[in-house]
C-alpha cells in the first residue's frame, strides 16, 4: 500500500475513528511504520502548517489533528521495539521552555525507548532549571531538548548554561532538534549532537554513546 491519502485527510480533518482505520489498514497491508509515519501521518500536520500560515485554519483544528496523529502513533509504538532488553543508556528528554509542541518529541521518545534506551520525560513548557534538577536527580547520559519554534529555541542555550552552571556540562550528552532546529544552530549552542529526525535521534544517540 502506497496511497496514504486517506489517512492524511483523516488526520487533517481531525476524524480520529477513520484515522485509525487507516493506520490499521495499512499496517495490515503491509506499509512500512517509517511510510505511514512520513507519507501519512507527518505529511498531513506539514500541509496543516501550510494552511494556518495562509490563515486557512486556527489552533483547534490544529489540536485536533495533532490529537488524531497522537493516537495513530499509539498503534505504531510496539513496531518500534528492537527487542533489547538491556538499556542502552538514559535519556532525559523534554520540550523546552515556552513550546507547547510534543507530537516530534513524543516520536523521538517513544523511538528511542523502542531502540532500547530509558526515557525520563519531562514533557513540554521544560524551564532550565527543570532539566537540571532532574539531570542531577537521575544522572541521566543524554540531555534532550525539542523546540517547534524559532521564539523557543534560545531556551535551549539557556538550559545548556544551566547545566554548565549546575557543574553537570561535562557529565551529559545534550542532543536537539525539531522542526526549525539545525545542525548549525547545534553547533553554535555547542550541543553535542543534532538530529533532524526521530530515526536518526536513535542513530545519533547510540555514537553519541558508543553503543550498537
Ligand atoms: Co504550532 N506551530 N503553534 N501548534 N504547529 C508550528 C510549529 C508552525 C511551523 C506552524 C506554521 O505557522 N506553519 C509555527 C511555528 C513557526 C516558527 O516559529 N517557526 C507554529 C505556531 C506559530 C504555533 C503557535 C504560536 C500558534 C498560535 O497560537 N498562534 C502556537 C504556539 C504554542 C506554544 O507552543 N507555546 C502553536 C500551537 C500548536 C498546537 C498546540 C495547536 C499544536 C501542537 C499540539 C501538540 O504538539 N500536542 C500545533 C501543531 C500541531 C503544529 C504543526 C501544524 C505540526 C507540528 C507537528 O506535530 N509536526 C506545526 C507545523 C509543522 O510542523 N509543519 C506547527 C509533526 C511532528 C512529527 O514533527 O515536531 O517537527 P516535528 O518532529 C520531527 C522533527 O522535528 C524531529 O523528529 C520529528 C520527526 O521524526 N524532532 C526531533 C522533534 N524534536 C526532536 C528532538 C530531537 C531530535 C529530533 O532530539 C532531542
């Protein structure tokens, strides 16, 4: 099955009960979990960002769709599983003060939990001080931060000074990403690693680690 129309116009118009149906579907066809993800599922929240920018739709639409993606995902999770039982590392994982957008950073986690590391989700709104109490409460290996908005992503150079403050800088790995984010903006912020996906998180999180 390569048609995932139907489950795109199911996410757009919020209409969860189809939506499943057609996540259902194509699983049961055969598609793979990264084609109904990226063909389906992220294709209809990027056109529902075309169309708030044109001021074609408003917030609860968007909510709604997201809500619609939230529960898809659900299915999706256990086809994230490795099958690794031993944690490949810790994970403290949260979207950043000021952003209210978890659907990417949702992805990452479940993805990552799924490769076999442990996740600590601190969810959205994370301020700075947040991330630290918590980094020196778990001792986590990778700090990492979601931002969907250009406005909320000097949050994360802020929680970078944080935890260099908190003297936790060099005992942590901290990743970024999300939709605005970018390997340059990584490097500016002196993150340790940028991903732009929640594939590649898993990839990069692992050599971030030296773990297979
Ligand atoms: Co908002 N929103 N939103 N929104 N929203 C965007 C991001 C926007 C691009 C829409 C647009 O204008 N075209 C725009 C941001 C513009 C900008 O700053 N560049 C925007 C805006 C403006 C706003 C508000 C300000 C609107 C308003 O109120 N006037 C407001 C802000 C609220 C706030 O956060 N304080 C707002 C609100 C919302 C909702 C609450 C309604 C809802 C979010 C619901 C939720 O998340 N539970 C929402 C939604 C749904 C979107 C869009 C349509 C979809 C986002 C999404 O979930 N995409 C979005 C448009 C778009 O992205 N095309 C938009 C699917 C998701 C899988 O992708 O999150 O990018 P993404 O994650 C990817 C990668 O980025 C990466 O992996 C994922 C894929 O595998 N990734 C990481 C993400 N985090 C990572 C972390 C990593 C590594 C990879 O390592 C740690």
């Amino acid at each position: 099955m390569d048609d995932f129309k139907a489950l795109s116009d199911a996410v757009i118009k919020g209409d969860i009960k189809t939506a499943l149906a057609e996540t259902q579907k194509a699983m049961d066809a055969g598609s793979s979990v990264r084609d109904i993800l990226n063909k389906g599922l992220i294709a209809a929240m990027d056109e529902m960002g075309e169309r708030f920018s044109k001021g074609l739709i408003y917030v609860p639409q968007m909510l709604r769709s997201a809500k619609t993606m939230q529960e898809c995902t659900k299915l999706l999770e256990p086809f994230f599983q490795e099958g690794d039982v031993i944690s490949k590392g810790k994970v403290l994982i949260g979207t950043v003060k000021g952003d209210l957008h978890d659907i990417g950073k949702n992805l990452v986690s479940m993805m990552m939990g799924g490769a076999g590391f442990t996740i600590i989700d601190l969810g959205v709104d994370v301020p700075s001080a947040k991330f630290v109490q918590k980094a020196q409460e778990v001792e986590p290996d990778i700090v990492a931060m979601s931002a969907l908005l250009s406005t909320t992503m000097p949050a994360m150079l802020e929680t970078i000074k944080a935890l260099q403050k908190a003297g936790l800088r060099d005992k942590v790995k901290v990743m970024i990403g999300g939709a605005p984010v970018t390997e340059r903006y990584a490097q500016k912020i002196k993150a340790d690693s940028y991903a732009s996906d929640a594939g590649s998180a898993v990839s990069k999180a692992k050599k971030l680690l030296g773990v297979s």
